[in-house]
C-alpha cells in the first residue's frame, strides 16, 4: 500500500479506535507522519 493509503487507514482506525488500541494506530500513524520508512507499535 502507498503511504497515502496507510496514513489514510491509520488515521480512520485511530478516529474509531479507543483506549489502547488508538494509542497503537496513532503511535504509527505518526510515525507515518513524521516520514519513517519502518514503523511499529512498539515502544522501544
């Protein structure tokens, strides 16, 4: 998928989401944002 369409998925699932699971789709959702090339949920 284009990074387009992931930021688009990622941003609908974290405006849906609620408690952790929003904090996981905005986590990459940013990540999205911010130009990374890999992204995770994880915080490391």
């Amino acid at each position: 998928m284009s990074r387009e369409e992931a930021i688009d998925k990622y941003y609908e699932a974290m405006i849906y989401c609620d408690g952790s699971e929003a904090e996981r789709y905005q986590t990459i959702y940013c990540q999205l944002m911010d130009g990374f090339m890999d992204v995770s949920d994880c915080d490391y």
